[in-house]
C-alpha cells in the first residue's frame, strides 16, 4: 500500500510540475524571456509557498542538482586539456579576482547595511560572488559562442567560481559557533583530497573509462554509451561528495578527461537530454524553494539587495574584465551576463546556518535575494547579447562562425573516400570535424595523429553535439547504400544554413535522393572508373584528341541519362545513350552532345 502511495503521490506530482513547466516555459519563451523564468516562476506558483499543489522542494532540488554536474560534464566535454592550460591565466588571475573583490565588497555592504556581525557577512557575501553557471552556460552554447574568446572568459570566471566553493566551504567552517563543526577535516586535508580527487579521475579516464568505451564502441550498443556516459557523471560526482568536494567539479574533470576522445560526440548527445530534463527540474525547484512569506515580510529589502547585488557585479566584473584585454562593450555584456547569484549559494547558506553564523531566518531572506537575481538574468541577457556580440573596431580578423574552432565542415564517414575529401578541405585550411561509427578505422585514424569522432552522423542530435548548427558543409561520405531522401531531410531542415553533399554507391541511391535538396551527389566509383578507362585508351594506342573526345561524350552522355532516369524515375529511361558493341563509333562521329 505504501507503494502505491508513493506512486500516486510521484504521477501525480510529475503531472502537475510539467505542466506547470511546459505552459510557463512556453508563454515565456514566447515573449522572448527564456526557459529560466519560466522555470522559477512554475515552481513558486505550484509550490508549498504558492498553491501547495506540490511539496518536498528541499528533497527535489537535491535530486536536481545532478542537472548542474551533468553540465559541467558537458562543458569539459568541450575542453581539452591542452585548452584549458592555455586559459590558464583568465581562470586564476581573472577568476580570482572577480570572486575577491566581489565577495569583500559584497561583504562590507551587508556588514554596514545590515548590522549583522563580520562572520555573518563574510558567510553570506562570499557566496554571493558566485554566479548561475546553470543560467550563463546554456545561454553561451545556444548561442555558439562558448568556444569565442568572450565565452572562454566568461567560463574561466566560472569555472573559478566552482574550484572556489572548497576554500568558502573552509572559510564557514573556521568561522563556525557549533562546537560540532570542530571535528571536522581542516582546510589543507580538504584541499589534499581535492588534488588526490582530481589525480584520481584523470587516472581513471585514461586507464579505465577509455578502454571501456573502446570496448563499447566495438559492440555497437548505444545503450550501452547512455549507461557509460551517466556512470561516468555520477560516479565522479558521488567520489567527490564522499569527500565533501563540490561534485560539479568532479564531473568537470571526468568530462576534460573524455574532450579528446573519439567518442566524445556520442556521449554528449546521449548525455543531454538527461541535463536539459534534470536542469529544468533544478529551476522548478528553486522557485519551490522561495520563501514568499520571507518576501512578503520584507519586500523592501529582498528587491533592494537583488538590485544591489546584481548592480555591484556588473559594475565590478565590467570594470575587471576590461582590465584583462576585453573591449567596454564585451567587458558590459560579461558583467551583465554574471551580474546574478548563483545556486551554490544556496548550498553555502545552508552551510553557514548550520554553522550558526546566521539564523534561518537569513538563509531564508538572502535565498529568496539570489533567486530574485536569477530572475533577472533573462531580461539581462537579452540587453547583454547587443554587447556581447560587439567586436573591437580594430580587430576585424576576429573568425565569425562560419570560422568556428568546431570547424567549418562535418565529414561523416573516414573511409578511403571521405579522407580524400576531409584532407582536401584542410590543405585549404578549413576546420573539419570527422565522425566515423567504425572504431578500427578511427584508432586506424589515430595513429596518423588524425582526431576521428565516433557516433553515428544521420543523427540529428549527435550533429547539432558536433557543431551543425554552425557548419556550412555537412558530406556524408559513409558506405551506406541506403540512404535516401527520407534520412536526409530532417538533417536538411536541421541545418538550413549547411550545404549537404553525398557519397552514392550506385545510380539507383542516386534515384533514391532526388526528392531532396543537395549540395552535391558523387558516385563513388564515377571518377576513378574513368580514369581508368582513359588509361586503357592510351595503352591501346588511341590518339590524346580522341581520348579526349571519347571522354567528353561519355561525361555527356551519362549526365542527360541520369537526369533523364531522376525525371522518369527509372534506371530504364536514356538506354540509348549508352555506349554498346558497334554504337560508339557511331555516336562519337555524330558529335551528339545532346543524345537523343
């Protein structure tokens, strides 16, 4: 009984927060607000402190959370290590000094304003530095610039955010009253078993989790991925919270380990639709969370530090990100972008509280002060997006996207044809992405310092993972006989903006892509079968003008009858205009480029 209690209680729950969710997210996306907002008011609505149609949003946010480690999974995804080492600088120069001067100003406003003691304003200012990785992130990938030089700043200075939730936790803990809280591990023995964590996962990825993937991509089960993708997640995650560590940075780490995979792209589009659902359920837990009778008590002074807050970080990180090189209207849209609390306040408030830095009461009051911030971020990010996409007027070198580092073409398929064409593209100096879903042939791949992806490219997910929302070539020179017009249409309408070229086997898959739209469809064997025919002409003697015109008719001859089989539908239509015993002559004296 109790289980079918708790069954009703979870269909019924479920029921009303998607719907919530999908109405409210859908009439805010509509007047161009984001899904965010839509989120967080949804949650506060059907709430405890709303309706009370739903309860448990402590316990459900919990759940949520795996939402921001699967994130940050996917964002080291994108990472490679070597790319992170060259950011470097922004992470722990600009990092650092936006969460210190943010924290300490933000400190001594709460301290001066508010009367609280030092050690309650240091616990809930230096959380207050921290920002929505949840809400920026999605936004700067949306948008593709997440591998620009404004989005590389932009995630070094959250990325920051996250290593610094270890030395914030170590600061509430020294300041703690509660005798209980002496027992626990100092400091350094945190920061140790952060550096034996993180030497731990990059061990694990190389000697573990590569070779298991190896094995998987063998066995051709994608089900298979989605079990190793989110073991993965959860497992880096699980070591670090047995550590007291912040699992989002586990995650972060585990992903960075898989960046120069070749079964990156695989796991990335079988890791994030779990992220999407997972995220929203984050956010309507959130807006559960909101503690509307704190609000409804001191409306006054929830708005005013929301706008305080928000007001301090654009102004600090605008002026910090100008410092490091970015031009004032970049510099705007990153102070704009970040300017909000983020949701690892929530976890540090709770910590301080239970420190008996600050009373529930206050927990209570600056939770519901950064979920306001949140609130703002997707009006915010609208005005940022004008400043954000601002170039230097004397940098007018800077890649657009059809320059983007994830290439400017998607070879699907490194086959001995599809090596031709990649290898073409980059002797011009185009950005290419490979995918292959044969493991011999990328390790093949590897050994000629050559970085093949593995999945599989009629998917339209796994492509929009490789880049297709910004690629202007998509060329699928995969050996499959079997696709037509029906397979390739949907990826048409995906990537309006990306030419589709094909590798047919034969003229009937040639008949079978007519219905669609191509950039190009080449014949395997088409060009290499003539080169050999050519040859075999000069072997027998025929003079070069000859050969040249024998050429030239059979060029022209198969092209009016493959256009006249697509017309007709038939390998049947044009036979004669084929060469056959005692017609060649014929024909080639007529001098009938255009057959009849």
């Amino acid at each position: 009984m109790e289980t079918t209690g708790a069954t009703d209680i979870l269909l019924s729950e479920g029921v009303i927060l998607l719907g919530a969710a999908v109405a409210f997210v859908m009439l805010f996306r509509r007047f161009g607000l984001g899904a965010v907002l839509g989120y967080l008011v949804a949650g506060a609505l059907v709430g405890p402190q709303g309706l009370g149609l739903v309860g448990g949003g402590e316990s459900k946010l919990a759940i949520a959370e795996i939402g921001i480690v699967l994130l940050l999974f996917l964002v080291g995804l994108e990472l490679h290590p070597a790319r992170l080492w060259r950011l470097k600088r922004d992470i722990f120069a600009l990092g650092l000094a936006q969460v210190v001067t943010c924290g300490c100003v933000l400190t001594a406003i709460i301290f001066y304003s508010t009367g609280f003691t030092w050690g309650a304003a240091i616990a809930l200012g230096l959380p207050l530095a921290l920002s929505s990785t949840a809400q920026v992130l999605p936004g700067l990938k949306s948008s593709g610039r997440i591998n620009s030089p404004f989005g590389e700043k932009v995630f070094s200075i959250l990325l920051f955010q996250d290593l610094s939730i270890v030395p914030l936790i170590t600061i509430i803990a020294a300041l703690s009253r509660n005798p209980a809280d002496a027992g626990g591990p100092p400091g350094w023995v945190m920061a140790g078993y952060t550096v034996a964590a993180i030497a731990g996962l990059v061990l694990a990825g190389r000697f573990i989790l590569r070779p298991l993937l190896s094995l998987v991509g063998r066995m051709g089960e994608r089900e298979l991925f989605v079990a190793v993708g989110l073991f993965t997640v959860l497992a880096a995650a699980a070591l670090m919270h047995a550590l007291h560590l912040s699992t989002a940075l586990g995650a972060f780490i585990a992903g960075v380990m898989l960046a120069d995979s070749p079964y990156r792209h695989e796991i990335e589009a079988d890791v994030e639709p779990f992220r999407s659902i997972l995220l929203g359920l984050f956010f309507l837990a959130v807006g559960m969370v909101l503690d509307l009778g704190a609000v409804i008590a001191n409306p006054l002074f929830v708005l005013s530090m929301a706008a305080i807050l928000v007001a301090t970080k654009a102004a600090i990180i605008t002026g910090l990100a100008r410092l490091f090189g970015m031009t004032w209207q970049q510099a705007l849209g990153a102070g704009l972008l970040l300017s909000q609390g983020g949701e690892f306040g929530f976890v540090l408030f709770t910590q301080a509280q239970n420190a008996l830095l600050i009373a529930p009461e206050a927990a209570s009051l600056f939770s519901a002060i950064v979920t306001f911030s949140m609130a703002t971020t997707p009006f915010l990010m609208l005005f940022a997006r004008r400043f954000e996409f601002a170039r230097d007027k004397e940098r007018h070198d800077l890649p657009g996207p059809e320059d983007a580092p994830r290439g400017s073409a998607i070879i699907v398929g490194y086959g001995r044809f599809g090596q031709t064409v990649a290898q073409m593209l980059m002797g011009h100096g185009f950005g290419v992405v490979l995918i292959d879903k044969k493991p011999a042939q990328i390790e093949v791949s590897s050994q000629f310092d050559m970085k093949v992806y593995y999945g599989d490219g009629t998917r339209i997910d796994l492509l929009r993972r490789s880049g297709a929302d910004e690629a202007r070539l998509i060329a699928f020179c995969i050996d499959d006989s079997s696709l037509d017009s029906r397979a390739l249409q949907p990826i048409a309408e995906a990537f309006p903006q990306a030419a589709i070229m094909v590798r047919a086997f034969d003229r009937r898959q040639v008949l079978a892509l007519k219905d669609i739209n191509l950039a190009g469809v080449v014949r395997e064997v088409y060009e290499s079968a003539i080169c050999m025919g050519v040859q075999a002409m000069e072997v027998l003697g025929v003079p070069p003008k000859e050969v040249e015109e024998v050429e030239r008719q059979y060029r022209d001859n198969d092209d009016q009858r493959m256009a006249l089989q697509i017309e007709h539908g038939t390998l049947l239509a044009a036979k004669d205009l084929m060469y056959r015993p005692g017609n060649g002559m014929r024909l080639l004296s007529r001098g009938d480029g255009d057959g009849a």
